[in-house]
C-alpha cells in the first residue's frame, strides 16, 4: 500500500520495503515506479528499499498547477520524512538524471549513484538521422495528445530498442506500455512547468561527485543513452562502466535477477 508525502504542490507516493542500509530505487520517465517490482523483494532482503512516483508519473498527484519545485529536494525531503542520513541511490534514465543532480546538489546524502541508462542534465549525447526524426515525430503526437500512437513509438524506440522485433521482450514492453499510457492519461493536465533544474548543469560538476558510481546501459540503447553513459562513467572520479550486449532501454525489467547481483555486488564492495 502506498504512503504519501505532502510537499509542495503535490502529493509524492512512495513505498518501504525491508530493513537495513537505505536504497532507493527512482523509475525511467516512460515508467512509474512498478518498474521495480521484480527487484524489489530480492533487494529489499538486507536493505531498507524506497521507492516512489516522481510528479508527473504514477500514483503523486499534482496539487497546485505550476508549483515551485526541484525533483533533488523532493528526494531529499523523502529521505528526511524517512529518517535516512544517506542512502544508495538507483536511478533509471530519468530518474539516473534525478539520482545524479541529487548527489551533485547533495553530496553528504548519496552513499553510492549506479546510472541505470540514466541521463545526464545540461548534456546531449547526439543523435542519428533516424533517431533525431523519431524524437521529432513523438513531439508531434505528444502535442496532439495521440496516447496510442505515441505511446507504441516509445516502445520501439526504448523497450525493443531500434530495429528490434516487438516480440523481443513482450512483457516488458506490455508492463511499460500500461504505465507510459497512464501517465500520460492520468497526468497530462499536471503543470508541472515550475521545476528549477540544477544550476550549473551536472555535466560539468561530474568532478565534484564523491560517491562511487556505476554505470550500466544496454548495447541496445540508443546511441545518446550510451553516449551519456560513457560521459559520466568517464567524468566521475569514482566512475565505472558495463555495457549489456543485446539489452536495450529498461534493463532491469530485461534481466532482474542479473540486475540484482550487479546492484547488490556494487554496493557491497563499494561499503554503501
């Protein structure tokens, strides 16, 4: 059953689960955080797991249109509603740009960072011609509100990974379909127009993490989400790199039990 936080202009929905060192697990933005219902269980075996709906996603609700907010002090008043000093972070494309700003903004508050194809505020990774014509055309239905059309896009694009049958991985593309479809539904109307991004952008502050980071993005991907992969793994002075071959986007709902072991061995050598 869900908790919820009141912050600021919106209601933020979240769930523990286990007891021990803090992680918390921050969905991909074509998700919610039912992503990491296979992981969590495995996890949360010797770990206190924290999950939770960004705005805009999920079961949080927006409650005042175009609210003030940063998603870093959203993290970080979950972790204090919480009692959490320090806490491991997980972070899945979106959510990876979330976990990185916060350990950037809030250093003495991340005991680790792993990047799971996660993004990099302030950096571009580039795109081909056929990628950049895809982003192009899922502005255009975003703006047209055409759910379905966009919707079975950004399964091609993300989950199967480009050039990929749909049958690849067709339960993880029917599990993410049905949370990006109702977030667009559900949220669409959200104002979610006052968020204040990290300033200066964390592709220049790489330096300045001092939490050890891993890396792990899909040979599948697309080449901007492997180009930002190699950024900060190259960047962070405690960074590394995997690269998965034949995985594209959603890694963890791909492999989980993989997933863990990689999670689950990071943190352990790291101390966190």
């Amino acid at each position: 059953m869900s908790a919820v936080l009141e912050r600021p202009g919106a209601r933020i929905a979240y769930d523990v689960t286990g007891d021990g060192p803090a992680l918390v697990l921050l969905h991909a933005w074509i998700a919610d955080r039912r992503m990491w219902d296979e992981v969590v269980p495995a996890l949360a075996r010797h770990r206190r797991v924290v999950r939770y709906d960004a705005r805009g996603f999920g079961e949080t609700v927006a409650t005042e249109p175009g609210a003030a907010y940063s998603n870093r002090a959203d993290l970080v008043a979950l972790l204090d509603h919480l009692g959490i000093d320090r806490a491991a972070l997980v972070g899945a494309s979106g959510g990876g740009t979330i976990a990185l700003d916060t350990a950037v903004e809030f250093p003495d508050r991340v005991a680790a960072l792993v990047s799971v194809a996660g993004g990099l505020s302030g950096f571009d990774g580039g795109t081909t011609e056929e990628e950049a014509a895809i982003e192009a055309e899922l502005e255009r239905l975003e703006e047209a509100a055409e759910w379905d059309a966009l919707v079975e896009i950004e399964m091609a694009y993300w989950v199967d990974g480009l050039g990929q049958p749909p049958e690849r991985v067709a339960d993880v593309r029917r599990r993410v379909a049905e949370m990006d479809r109702a977030a667009y539904e559900r949220h669409a109307d959200d104002d979610l127009g006052g968020m204040t991004p990290l300033e200066p952008r964390a592709v220049g502050r790489l330096a300045e993490l001092r939490a050890p980071v891993l890396v792990v993005v899909g040979d599948l991907d697309a080449s901007g989400a492997q180009a930002t992969a190699r950024r900060i793994a190259a960047d962070a002075p405690n960074g590394r790199l995997e690269v998965w071959p034949g995985v594209a986007h959603m890694l963890s709902m791909e492999h989980p039990e993989r997933f863990v072991r990689l999670v689950e061995a990071f943190l352990d050598e790291v101390g966190a």
